[in-house]
C-alpha cells in the first residue's frame, strides 16, 4: 500500500520529477509563489491538433484520388497496380545516417515501388524547378536597375565610407502618394551591427532591391525581401573568399556567433520564440547578386570604351597581348604567343544538388555550348577521316581516347572543366564539361575561338597529348586555313611519359622557339582552384559557374599584379641556366672526340710500341696540317686492318651458301635486333631524367663494377664447340650499356652512332638545347615586358582622357557641379553614358557618376599595378636586347611614375573608388577647357572661340584709333570684344573659384561615423 500524505493523497518519490514523462507538468514549490513549468505541449493544444488533422483528412484524401485519376488517365498508375497492403505489413525503409548522402538510384534497392509516390515526387520537383526558375527571372528583370543603383550609390556614399543609411526618409527620386508607401520589417545584418526587424519605407515606383541598395544593403530576395545585409560586408566576404575559398555556411556561423556576442538577444525566426535564423541562404543569394553586379560592371567597362578583342585579350594578361612593336624573330615560324590547355574533372557537380540550366546568356566568361556546337558537328562528320590514327603513345593517355560520358559519374551532370592558360599561367579560356570526358572537340574549340581574334599571329599550343591532337587536325583537316600557324608540343612533366621518338619531336625541351615555357600552367591553376571542389558539388550549377569565373578573375588579378617579380625571376634563372650551359659546353669542346679517328690508341698497345707513342705524342702537339696528315695515316691503316678481317671472316661466302628461307630468317633477325635496339635507344633517354642525381654537384650515377664474390666464368668450358648464346631476359637486356657488343652488326652495319654510344655527346646535345632556350627565353622576356609596359601607359592615359571628357561635361553653379541643359555628349563618351545597364538613371548626371566610378575604379587598378612594376621592371628592361623604340618607352614610363608619385606625396591620391581628386585627372595642372577643345570639333566657330585654354588665353588688344567713317560698325565691334572679353573673364574667376572649391572639400573631411548607429 502506497504511503499517503496527511491529507490522503498518494506520497510522490523523491526522483519522481526525474522520472515523469514528457508532457507532464511538475509543480515547484517555493516561499512565495507556485510556478508552473511546462515540458511539451499540452493537452489542449494537442485535442486543438488532432482536431485539425480530422478535419484536413478528407480533403488530403480528396486530393490523393485525384492525383491517382490523373495517374491512371495518364497511364502511369495501372488498375491492376493498386497498392493491396496493409499499412502494418509494409516494411520499414532503413533510415540514412544523419549527413549521409542517399542516391535516388541506390534507394530503389530498398523502397518499394510506389506509383503514386512517383508522380507525387514527380510534381513537386516541376513545382520547385518553377519557382526557381520565376526567381531567376525576377532577379534577370532587375539587372540593369541594380547595377546603376549600385555604381551611383557607390559614387555617392565613396563606396560606402561615408554611408550613413535613414529608413525614415521615403525613396529617393519617389514620386509615389503617401497612400503607395507602405512599411515593412526587415532584418538588417551589418560587419559590427545588427537590426532586428528595422521598419523601412518602401513604394511602387523604386523596386525593393534598388530601395535597400540606396542606403547601403542587399535584399536577399527579388520581392518583399525580409532580410538584407550590407554591401561592405558583401564585400568583405568576398574579399576572404577570393584569398581563402571560405565556405558559406562558415562564415556565417562565425559572423552569427560574433553577432551574438554583441547583442542582447539573438536573431530568431519570426513567430518564434526560441528558433534561430538561418542565414546562409539568404547570404548564398546576396552573394550571387553582387557576382553579378561586378560582372555587369565589367561588360558596362569594356562596352563603354569600345574594347577590341586584342584589348580584352590584352586585359587578361598584358605581357602576352599587349602592344607589339619593333619585335625582330630570328624565324617567321616563332609563335607570337603560346597556349597550355588541359581537362579536369574534380570540379564535378551532383545532379541532386540542383536541377537548374544556365542558359547561353548566363555563363559568365566561360565559352558557351554554342559556341562549341559547330565543333561537336565537325568532328562527327570527320569520324571516317580520323580511321588509322594511333600515334605510338596514344595508349597511355586516356584523353587520347576518352569514352567517358554521362554512365561514367552517373551522380553528376558536370564532370569537370577544360581550360587553356597562357605560359604566365592566365587562364583564358574555360568550357564547362557536361556528361562528358576530355573530348577532342574542346582543344578544337579553344583553337577556333582563340585564333579568330588573332589572324595574323603564330600561336604555340602545347597540350599533354600534343602528337595526338595535331595527327587528328591534320589527318582531319581542322583548322585548315590556319594549320600553318600553329606549333605543336607537349608540356614538360607530361612529355617524359612519351615514347622517345615522341619526346625528340614535341618536347619544348628540346625544339627551338619554346623558351623555358614548361606548359604544366593548368597543373598550378587546378591546385589553386581546389578549395572549391566540395562546395560546388553541392552548390547551384549556375552558382558553380560563377564561383570558378569569379576565382579565375581573382587568379589572374594575382598574376598581373605579380608581373615585374615574375619577370625578373625569369630572367635570373635563364640567365642562370645559359651560364650554366655555356660553362659546361666550353669543358666539352675541350675534351677529344672519341667518334672520329685521332691520334690515340689504347694504352696497352702505347706501353707495346714507345716509338709510336712518341710519335703520336709529337702529332698532338703538331701545326693543323700535320695533324691532319696523321689522322689520315692512321684512318688509312684502320681501313687496311678492317678489310684483312673482312677477308678472314668472309661475309659473302657466309650469305651465298644460305637458301632461301635460311636467309630470310636472318633478315628478320637482323631486323628485329635493329628494331629491339632502337627501343632500347629510347628507354634509356627516357630513363636518363630518373637517374641523374638532383643534388648540388652530382650529376652521375656510382655503380660497383666488379663484384669479388662472383668468380669470373671459364670461356673455354662455357664455350668449348661455339654453343649459340644464351637466351637474355628483358632486365638484362635493360641492364646493357649503349655500346656494348651485342649491339654490334658486323655482317650489316656498324650502329655505332655517337648520340647513342657518347656520354659525352649526349650530354652535349642536352646542354646545347639548354642554351638555345636561355636565350630564346631572355629575347622572349624582353618582348613581354615592354609589352606590358606598353599596355599599362597606354590604359591609364585613355581613363585619364575619359574622366576629364566627363569632367569637361560639368559647371559649377551655386555650389553645386551641374550639366547644362542642351550639353552634346562627345563621341567618346556616347557608350559608356548611353548604356543599357545606365538607362534606368533618369538624369545626365548620374550617368555621368555611375560612369565615372566604372573608370575611377579601373584607374586605382592600373595607378596600383605601375607602382608595383616599376621596382622590378625597369631592370628587366635595361638587362634584355634593345628593341626600337626603347628611347621613348623609357621616358614615358618614367613620366607616368613621376605623376603618380606626385599625387601620393601631395595626398591627393585614394584608393576609395568615388573619391576622385582633380590633381589624379589633371597630373599636369587643372586645364580641363583643353580636353573640351578636342571635342567640339563640330561646333560652330563662334563656340569655338570660347573654350580655349585657360594657359592660351592671353589678355585682348587695347583697342586702336579708328575713321569717322566707320564709326559705327566699329563701336559694334568694340562692344563685341567687350562682350567676349568680360565672358572670359568670367570663365577664369568661375574655374579659379571651382579649384578652389575642390581643393577645401579635399582637405575638410569629416569624420566615418557608424552606420547603424542610428
């Protein structure tokens, strides 16, 4: 019997409350109060449910029928296939383990079928495919909007440096009525600060997302966004991502954690009283907004200067495609230019991760499949022509006959990327591979393209199986009209891996016009792109592809900027290696030839006659001529001793009494061995790179020649009636030196060729294509660095030009920089002002500062690289072979260098895009009527008149005595130079007044106040 309280009630345990269920409610007990603490849902709320789930069950039973009508009707649910189970005799589906990833293909080994299931899933993911593909289209139609909002607001606020954001303010530029605004909540997340549920004001006619950009934030949906974040910290973030691939998901579980540590309460959903926010999402779209914004930015760039492809090009990596003068080829065959290309296939997407289809205009730099189509065709038609091509070392690769398609990584839609660099490792050109492997008609597509912006350059291609590609171009008549451009060879680790006939023709080791390129550029850009590999598998397809463009611009920015050390480490080491050749060659030139007869013979014969070895002696210290006398006595007796043993062994006899299948059985024995040794030949070059040494002063391998405790065989035991030799194994066969016996052919010939016997001639060889490419390399660095010194004179004087042709647009009135109504747009400026991307701007004006931040920003990237070539590439400059034209590049480059550095020393100089001051545009004084001059040349000259420069101007003549008979015409002239005298004076005091305007706003500027703090 239970023990009871005094009061009758049942006594509780001690560790009841321990023990309790879940739903229970356990009454604590104090002094002063009773409190209730509740442990799940209670019994009310959980009728209320049920209730509800009553309710809702014959409606969701209404539904199921008609989905399985629909089914029938459509033929994918039979009559005869309806489900006759019981639910309780239904096996249960086995449980993945949390984080593990379930294939949908792997799932049908363990669910049963279910018709209707099917079509349900079936449903539903075209239902999410739309909603995903009309937020596509919602975020397309905002394109133009947002990247104008974006530059003018960047302009406005100096790239948000003195951003100070007020919600309480309607729109700017709103003409709606009071009843068209409404409020609405939206969390604001900040680098230091955060808003939980801020009320801002929105209207019909400025879109939410334009709304949110004027004061500083994206929205993180295309309508009625309910969370935004800040566009420096967008920023930031990508900034980290470029320099450490950071994952989403990382740093906004770092930036929520510090977030937290800064505010009282934590940000929750909405309705919610405990549950977080989840921001990676949200943040993933804000990231794929600003992708975008930068890459329409750029088009806007190149669009509003009206950038050739060579510019483009040149853009990517000036030391290849910058300006080319006064270059001199030691052959018309060198290529101007050479290309690196290979495949890769762990940037590899999974099909389940998403189901979107970028479409043609989507792909942001990477080569469309449009634009590869006319290839897949052509080479498909050239299928019969392509019969019999087997190059030797085709087997070894599998890109030489890749049939890996979409079965060979069935859980992926992407398989990997093809890629071409140039040989300062820039990447070019990149092509998404789809459900496919490294096909021939990418490397043919790259070509195409590549060679289409460039008809008049000599282009080499190295490529891991370049034997194999040019065979198929050739032998398939690709790229006909321009075959004779093109060079072909192997990049260097891979070449190694060739057959050594391959090796002797491809390897730009060892053919002229490579230099020191070593085309493994794609080997240390796949290495850097590798951090991206495991997000993007998992990421959106056309996220995967803009995260690869966005990391390749940051890879080539790297590059550029790192153009003067690379340079001048390039330069060091050919000038190392040609040193080092030279040095070696100059040994063996001294050393005797050993592959020609000399005045030498063995030691034991010299010992054996010391008259000859005194005569011998003497002709080595002999004039040439009686050098030459000897050499031919002793070729003649040579010759004599060689026909005696001709003569005993009877070669012809030997031939003569064999029939005739004796006599074929020798040819191909003969022809075997030939070819056995050719082989040989080969294994050993291309072992030679294994057994060199690698250390400093080493560069043979030591090996025992005698071994004490093998006793040396008897020849006349082991040979006593001539016994055929031994049959040899293929190691010993490996283990034969060059010259050894065996290879000689005393009844045919005599292979004793000395590239193949002559240590001393092979390393010759080797060194001598050394220091052919040394200087082939020190003439190609020269070329590349006046190149590039070349492309950054002429890119900052064409944006200095463009910002004072937007500047001469401008007067200051009342303050305030106006444009005059009735103003004509120069020529120049009618791109970038009339653009797409800037017609949703409604003013002259803020065109003209969206445009303006484009080319400011350029300018700060172009002023930076300047600064950080000139240590280095004024050395490379003076330290390679003079070109034509040095005597003005020079001096240019020096100016550039001396303005610049005036600007910085007088603190005019900012690295903030938008904070533009007039000393950057004017280096050489404020004169900006004198850009205008170039400009109106259609004006009338009368107008003319009137925009001269302000150093031109000089004061007007007094005037002089005149007739009574012209008087009046006269006094009318008087009083029309009066006039233009006092409007020029009037243009002096209002561009001295503007300078002096500009100069108090550079000096005055208010302190960074924080953002959010209001």
């Amino acid at each position: 019997m239970a023990d009871r309280t005094p009061r009758g009630r049942t006594r509780r345990p001690r560790n009841a409350n321990a023990a309790a269920p879940l739903n229970t409610r356990r009454i604590i007990r104090t002094n002063t109060r009773i409190i209730t603490v509740s442990r799940g849902q209670s019994r009310r709320a959980r009728n209320a449910q049920l209730r509800r789930t009553e309710q809702q069950e014959p409606t969701e039973r209404a539904r199921q029928a008609a989905a399985r009508q629909l089914g029938q009707r459509l033929g994918i649910i039979l009559e005869q296939t309806q489900d006759q189970y019981e639910p309780e005799q239904r096996h249960q589906a086995p449980q993945p383990l949390l984080g593990s990833f379930v294939d949908l293909e792997d799932r049908d080994e363990w669910v049963d079928e279910n018709p209707i299931a099917d079509h349900a899933e079936y449903f539903r993911l075209q239902r999410h495919a739309a909603k995903r593909e009309e937020a596509a289209r919602k975020w397309a139609a905002l394109d133009k909007e947002v990247v104008s909002a974006y530059l003018l607001y960047r302009d406005i606020s100096q790239n948000w440096t003195s951003w100070k954001p007020d919600f309480s303010e309607k729109p700017k530029g709103c003409t709606c009525t009071l009843a068209d605004i409404s409020h609405r909540k939206v969390d604001l997340v900040d680098l230091f600060e955060r808003v939980r549920g801020g009320s801002i004001k929105f209207c019909k006619c400025t879109p939410d997302v334009v709304r949110l950009i004027q004061e500083g934030f994206f929205a993180c949906s295309a309508d009625k966004p309910r969370t935004a974040f800040s566009i420096r910290l967008v920023q930031y973030h990508h900034h980290l991502w470029q320099a450490s691939a950071v994952a989403t998901s990382a740093f906004i579980k770092s930036l929520t954690s510090f977030l937290d540590s800064c505010n009282r309460q934590p940000l929750l959903i909405r309705g919610s009283k405990h549950k977080r926010r989840e921001l990676r999402v949200p943040f993933s779209h804000c990231i794929d907004l600003y992708l975008r914004i930068l890459t329409n930015s750029k088009k806007l760039f190149e669009d509003g200067l009206r950038l050739s492809p060579i510019d483009k090009w040149a853009n990517k990596c000036p030391r290849c495609f910058g300006p080319i003068q006064n270059e001199v080829k030691q052959n018309p065959a060198e290529p101007d230019v050479n290309l690196n290309m290979d495949g890769n296939f762990q940037q590899r997407h999974y099909c389940h991760a998403s189901k979107d289809c970028p479409r043609n205009d989507q792909y942001p730099a990477l080569l469309p499949p449009s634009k590869i189509a006319s290839d897949i065709e052509q080479l498909t038609a050239t299928e019969d022509a392509a019969t019999g091509i087997n190059p030797p070392c085709s087997e070894m690769h599998k890109a030489a006959d890749d049939t890996r398609n979409g079965t060979t990584w069935d859980k992926c839609d992407d398989n990997g990327l093809f890629a071409s660099t140039c040989r300062h490792d820039v990447p070019l050109m990149l092509i998404n591979i789809y459900k496919t492997g490294e096909k021939l008609y990418y490397p043919i597509s790259i070509l195409r393209n590549f060679l289409a912006d460039f008809p008049n350059h000599k282009v080499g291609v190295l490529y891991d199986i370049g034997c194999h590609l040019e065979a198929h171009i050739t032998k398939r008549n690709l790229l006909s009209d321009r075959i004779s451009d093109l060079r072909f060879g192997t990049s260097v680790f891979h070449s190694y891996v060739h057959e050594w006939s391959c090796q002797v023709k491809y390897n730009p080791r060892f053919n002229d016009w490579w230099g020191l390129t070593d085309g493994e550029g794609l080997e240390r850009f796949w290495s850097f792109m590798s951090p991206l590999v495991s997000n993007l598998r998992v990421s959106t397809r056309l996220h995967r592809l803009t995260s690869i463009q966005a990391r390749a611009e940051y890879y080539t920015d790297q590059l550029t900027a790192s153009t003067g050390e690379w340079l001048a480490k390039k330069l060091v080491d050919c000038t190392e290696i040609n040193r080092s050749a030279s040095s070696i060659l100059n040994q063996l030139h001294n050393l005797a030839n050993r592959t020609t007869p000399q005045p030498q013979l063995h030691k034991s014969i010299l010992r054996q006659d010391p008259m000859r070895s005194e005569q011998l002696s003497d002709n080595a210290n002999a004039t040439t001529v009686e050098q030459g006398i000897a050499r031919a006595a002793e070729c003649r007796d040579i010759a004599d001793r060689l026909s005696r043993h001709r003569i005993t062994i009877g070669p012809h006899a030997l031939i003569d009494n064999l029939d005739r299948n004796q006599s074929e059985l020798l040819w191909k024995a003969w022809y075997s061995k030939i070819d056995v040794r050719q082989k040989y030949l080969a294994l050993a070059e291309e072992k030679q790179p294994l057994l060199q040494a690698c250390r400093p002063g080493e560069h043979t391998t030591l090996g025992i020649s005698w071994n004490p405790g093998e006793p040396a065989p008897n020849p006349v035991s082991a040979c006593p009636t001539r016994h055929a030799p031994p049959t040899m194994s293929y190691d010993e066969l490996l283990r034969l030196q060059p010259d050894d016996p065996f290879w000689n052919d005393g009844l045919f010939t005599n292979g004793n060729e000395p590239w193949a016997i002559d240590i001393n001639t092979q390393r010759g060889i080797r060194f001598l294509a050394s220091l052919k490419r040394s200087r082939e390399e020190h003439r190609r660095i020269g070329w590349e660095a006046r190149r590039a010194m070349r492309w950054a004179i002429v890119q900052r004087n064409q944006l200095l030009k463009t910002l004072r042709l937007i500047d001469g647009l401008q007067v200051l009135e009342g303050g305030v920089l106006q444009v005059v109504e009735g103003t004509i747009i120069p020529p120049d400026l009618e791109p970038l002002l009339s653009h797409e991307y800037l017609s949703p701007l409604g003013s002259l004006v803020e065109k003209m500062k969206a445009g303006k931040m484009v080319v400011h920003e350029k300018l700060i990237e172009i002023t930076k690289l300047l600064i950080e070539w000139d240590a280095k590439i004024v050395g490379v400059f003076e330290e390679t072979p003079p070109q034509t034209g040095d005597d003005l590049l020079l001096p240019e480059w020096q100016e550039q260098i001396a303005q610049i550095m005036q600007t910085m020393q007088d603190n005019t100089f900012s690295n903030i895009p938008g904070d533009l001051h007039f000393q950057v545009v004017y280096p050489t004084g404020f004169d900006p009527d004198e850009e205008r001059n170039d400009n109106d040349d259609n004006e009338d000259d009368s107008d003319q008149g009137e925009d001269q420069s302000i150093e031109a101007i000089d004061p007007p003549p007094a005037p002089q005595p005149h007739t009574n008979d012209n008087s009046e015409s006269e006094s009318d002239e008087d009083e029309d130079e009066d006039d233009d005298y006092i409007e020029i004076a009037e243009n002096i005091m209002l561009q001295a007044m503007q300078h002096l305007i500009l100069n108090n706003l550079a000096a005055g500027t208010s302190p960074r106040a924080n953002p959010l703090s209001t």
